[in-house]
C-alpha cells in the first residue's frame, strides 16, 4: 500500500511538471505578451519597454526556469490589471470555487449512485427507462441553457433561490446543481452497467446461497464492487467540472476560479492565467491521487500483491 | 427414514426467443441424511439447473414447477424469499463449479466466513472466527489464522474450493449440495477435494448431493446414484446396482466412455456416444435418447415412456429403475452381446 502510494505520488508529481511545460509553451504561443500587457495603441517603444521589463526578450527556457524556480517558492508573479501577487489572488478565489465543485460532485453522486443501483436492480422496466432518460436529457442538454432555464424557473418565476452572487449557501445551489446535472449521467451508466455486472456475478450467487440478507447481498457484497471504477470516474468527471465552472462562475457570477480566469483572458493578464491552469491542473491530479487510494483501499487486488 | 430433501415431478421451463426450453423434464428424487446422491449427465442436461432450483436461486426468466418439493418435512414450494435466505447457508450449503470467480474480491477470507455464523446464529465476531479456523483447518488448509487475513487473490483455485467449502460447512448444515465442484479445478486437485466432500460429510452425518459428469468419481463416493439425460431421470439407483447392472442403454454408454484398469486393454479404442444432445426447446416425444441409441426402434418413439423399477430385486434397500422400453434382461443382454 505505501510503495503503491508513493508510486503514485511519483507519477502525480511528474504530470504537474508537464503541465506546467505545456501551460507555459501554449501561453507564449498564443500570442506576444509584451503586445498584449502594452495594451492597445502602445507605441513600439513601449512594446519594447515592456518586453525589456518582464523579460520577454530572453530565450523562452530561460524564463520558463525563472517562472518555475519562483513558482517553487510560491511567487506566481504580480496580477498586471489587479497589481496584487497572483497566489493572493488565487487564494482568495479558490474557496467558492472549492464549495461549488464538491457540492456539484455530491449532487451528481447523490442522484446518479442510488439511480443507477434502482436501474440495475430492474434493468428494462420504467424505472430503468425513467433513469435513462434522466441521464440523455443531461447529456444532451448544453450547461449554460440549463442554468438559463433553471435561473428563469427559479429565480425570476418562484423567486425562491438568488440568481447571482456568492455571499449565502442558497447562491450555491443552482449553480451546483447546473455543474453537477452535467456530470450525473456518466456516473448513473457506469454505476448501472457495473451492478448489472456484479448482480449476475458468481460471488453474488455465492453471496445468495450464504443465505445473507438481501441487502447485505446488495450493498455489501454487490454495490461496493461496482463502485471501484465510479471512484475513478468521479474524479475525471470533476476535473471536467472545473472546466465548466468557467461558464457557470460567469453566468451565476461567483467570483470563483472560473470567473477569475475568464476575466483574466479578456485582460491579457499572463501571469494570472498561468497559474490558473497550473492550479486547477493541480488540484485535477490532486483528485486523481485521492481516487487512486480510494480505490486501493476498496480494491484489495490494488492493496494486497 | 425420512428423506431429508425430496423432490416430485420437477419441472424447469425456461422462454427463449424460438419457444419454451424445458430444461428440466419432470425428475423425482429423494437425499437422506448421511448419504452420498450422485447426479450424473453430460453439459446441458439439467443438473445445474436442478441445483439451483433446490436452493431457489434459478434465474429470473426459469420457471420452476414441482408435484412435491420439501426439505426436513417442510414444503418449499411456498416458502418467500425471506424464509429460503433463512434455510440457505444455514441449513442447506451449496458449492459451485467456478472456485476462481465464486468469492467475493473485495473482502478476506475471515470476513467471507464469519458473516454466515453471525448471520445465521447471531454469533459473535471471536466465535464466528474460531469456527472459521476450525473449519479451514478440516478441508486441509495450513496456517488457518493468517488465511483469514488473505484476499480470495491471493489463494490457488484448490485453495479456494476448500475455502467454499468450509464456508458453506459453517452453519453446520444438514444438506450440502455440490455443483460439479472440481470441473474447474487441476485433475491432480480434483481426487483430494472430492475425497474430502466425502470424508466431511461422512464426519458431520450431512447429506451431500454431488453433481458431475465424472464417473469415476461417482463410483469412489456414491451410495445413490441418478443418471440424467435431456431434462430426465433415465435410471436411477443405489451405486452398486448402477455400476455393475447398467440398464438403460445411455448409462451403459457412458460407463462405456471411461478406462477401467485391467479391464480395457492397451491401446483399446474408448467408447463414445454418438450424435449430440436434442434440442429441448418444444416437447419431446418418446424416449429422448433414441436419436443417439443403437437399439432404437419404432417403439422408442412413443410418448409415455415411464421410470420403472428393475425387476428382480428382493433386497431390502436396493433400489434400480430405468426408462427403456425393452426389458432389463434385454438391456443387460445387449451390453453383453456387445463386449
């Protein structure tokens, strides 16, 4: 268990520095920085100037071992449009959008689990077609619509739920819900087809003929063998979340991560950007670690050799 | 004696896309306590399927129908689903052919084990694991405490089968049914497992039902004996009569398949039995073997052909029925004419 652990904080830490490479080449690559931070109508000098004062000018591996040597020691640069260091600015966002992903998660893990366990247990009846149903809607169903819809139906029409804002808990609950509707269905299917799996499974018929308790039967012996490889979905399916808190930050304005990186590329503003992607690439593999020793604590084949 | 398990004109339909497959044609059969039943027959006649429909655990789509169906006394038939979990593990074990895929991979051994005794008689943790290391050292596994540690994983096949069948001895049940426990196991592995079925249910006075196809087994272990064919009984017995009067043309082609030491000459070629299995989807009319025997005649064809006591017998507990239209002295003629 602990040479599995280590192993895979090895691998966790290899993939940060990768991204970190990637994030740094596509970010320069994307455009002139100096052009950028001059800001429209600046004059060649002051391009100049700019690309001199930040270090543009210098070889890109040169400022790639800069920026990570500083990024080490915490210092992620200044934020040019808000002139306050970028890991404040960071950390000051990093709780809403922390509250919204995990409630987003529980949300989706709430209603797909127990959907998917019913659609097993009664594969092709209309509870199994209700779920499904549930889950094409979801995955047809563009995020941002759903917000709009839900937005119009509950803020503007019932008045029950704020549609903006991030100061009391009921400012999180439709945009958890939006975040979290979109990732329910991956894992209502993946609970389903692995307890249809596991249900017809020669351990589950031993586990009958023990004479066990149906439910004992169910969850015990049943629903935690299924839900291995839900362990690691839900971690893929957070990551993509925190992609798609872009859109629900902005359209809910949170002042989260997401409504900072996308204000961030409207201002040009490197530095912030840079540690955005590398922050929420971290805290992606960071999920990803988690699941990993989930599953090894589940899984006694991970655990045990 | 009361028979311990007794079943009458078993039925097990099962619907299929071309009609209804009647998997288990009206079989009738009886365990005792303290008794070996080998049910023996080729892939896909029914056995497994009987197994299960003793434990109530066919699946959803089979159709189980019986004249008579009661274990200790009690009609099953009628049981729900709740009262069968009560008798299952705790009164009536079953082990399975798949050793490798038939515990559970996410817990240990000791858990596996201990869950059946504080199920069943709400015992506590300490004792559930004393039996449970008394039992694992009965079927022969070394090390016995630390076993309960271990992940079905971590164990060989032959381990596994032992471990299975300690579990289902937990209880101290008073039938064990085993579904062709060493199919899947190394021929070297098989003999021991068998031999311990045998011995353990000799020491705890069980009734065993051994299901397979292997008769050599059967003739080391059993003291009944029931030879199955397409969904019926088509003789049945006490060992003794079976082996050394085999009467219906299929048991005699089956005995006829296995090597005898100092019998079957060097180099002999091995009986085999033409042809293949009917189809058991619709009804089958007349004798179901007929397409596969060499004496079939026109009389084979028709319906009606009933099990029917060897004549002959006089002793007391002896026991032999067929299902063949021609004589017994015929049928036993007939293999002699042609060895």
């Amino acid at each position: 268990m602990l040479i599995y652990s280590l192993k895979r904080f090895g691998v966790a830490i290899l993939v940060t520095f990768a991204v970190s490479v990637i994030t740094f080449v596509l970010l320069h690559a994307s455009g002139d920085p100096a052009m950028a931070m001059a800001g429209e109508g600046a004059t060649q000098e002051d391009i100049e100037y700019v690309r001199e004062h930040f270090g543009f000018n210098r070889p890109m591996l040169v400022q790639y071992i800069d920026w990570f040597v500083r990024a080490l020691q915490g210092d992620f640069g200044i934020s040019i449009y808000l002139k306050i260091p970028v890991a404040e600015v960071i950390a000051a966002k990093a709780p809403i959008t922390a509250i919204l992903g995990a409630s987003a998660l529980t949300f989706a893990l709430l209603i797909s689990i127990p959907l998917g366990v019913l659609a097993a247990m009664k594969p092709n009846t209309i509870f199994d077609r209700i779920a499904l149903t549930i889950a094409v809607i979801g995955q047809a169903m563009p995020t941002f619509w759903f917000a709009l819809l839900m937005m119009i139906f509950f803020g503007i029409t019932l008045r029950i739920l704020p549609v903006s804002g991030n100061t009391t808990w009921q400012h999180f609950v439709m945009p958890s819900i939006a975040l979290g509707y979109y990732a329910m269905p991956a894992i209502m299917r993946l609970t389903r087809a692995g307890m249809i799996e596991v249900l017809s499974s020669d351990y589950i018929r031993t586990a009958r003929a023990k004479g066990l308790r149906p439910r004992t039967v169910l969850f015990k012996h049943a629903l935690r063998n299924a839900i291995i490889p839900v362990v690691s979905l839900s971690a893929v399916q957070l990551g993509f979340m925190l992609g798609g808190s872009i859109i629900i930050e902005t359209i809910f304005s949170l002042k989260g991560l997401g409504n900072l990186a996308w204000q961030s590329i409207q201002r040009s503003d490197f530095d912030v950007m840079q540690a955005l992607v590398l922050s929420i690439a971290m805290f992606y593999i960071l999920l990803t670690y988690l699941a990993d020793l989930l599953n090894a604590f589940l899984d006694p084949r991970i655990r045990v050799s | 004696m009361t028979a311990l398990f007794e079943v009458k004109n078993l039925t097990i339909d099962i619907p299929v896309p071309s009609g209804m497959l009647h998997a288990v044609r009206g079989i009738s059969f009886e365990a005792m306590r303290g008794e070996t039943l080998c049910i023996v027959g080729e892939s896909g006649c029914g056995k497994s399927l009987t197994s299960l429909a003793m434990m109530d655990l066919l699946p959803t789509t089979a159709i189980r129908n019986a004249e008579k169906m009661t274990f200790q006394g009690q009609d099953m038939r009628s049981f729900s689903e709740h009262q069968m979990s009560d008798i299952r593990g705790s009164q009536m074990g079953m082990i399975f052919q798949e050793p490798m895929t038939s515990l559970n991979p996410s817990y240990s051994i000791g858990d596996q084990l201990t869950e059946m005794l504080i199920r069943h008689k709400n015992a506590s943790r300490a004792e559930a694991r004393e039996r449970a290391i008394y039992l694992l050292e009965k079927v022969g596994i070394t090390a016995a405490a630390s076993r309960l540690n271990q992940y079905p994983h971590q164990l060989s096949g032959g381990l596994r089968q032992r471990v299975m069948i300690a579990m289902m001895l937990m209880c101290d049940p008073a039938l064990i049914i085993a579904d062709e426990p060493t199919t899947a196991l190394d021929v070297t592995i098989q003999a021991q497992i068998l031999l311990l079925l045998a011995e353990l249910q000799k020491e705890f006075d069980m009734g065993l039902i051994l299901i397979t196809h292997d008769l050599g087994v059967v003739a080391r272990v059993a003291d009944r004996v029931a030879v199955m064919y397409a969904g019926e009984i088509v003789e049945a017995g006490t060992a003794e009569e079976i082996f050394n009067r085999p009467t219906h043309p299929y048991t005699q082609g089956l005995l006829d398949c296995i090597p005898i030491p100092g019998k079957t000459a060097r180099g002999a070629k091995l009986g085999a039995i033409p042809g293949i299995v009917p189809s058991l989807v619709g009804v089958i009319e007349g004798c179901s073997f007929r397409e596969r025997c060499k004496y079939a005649s026109d009389a084979c064809a028709k319906p009606g052909i009933e099990l029917v006591p060897v004549s002959g017998i006089v002793e007391e507990h002896v026991t032999h029925d067929y299902r063949c239209v021609l004589s017994a002295d015929q049928c036993v003629e007939n293999l002699a004419g042609n060895a």
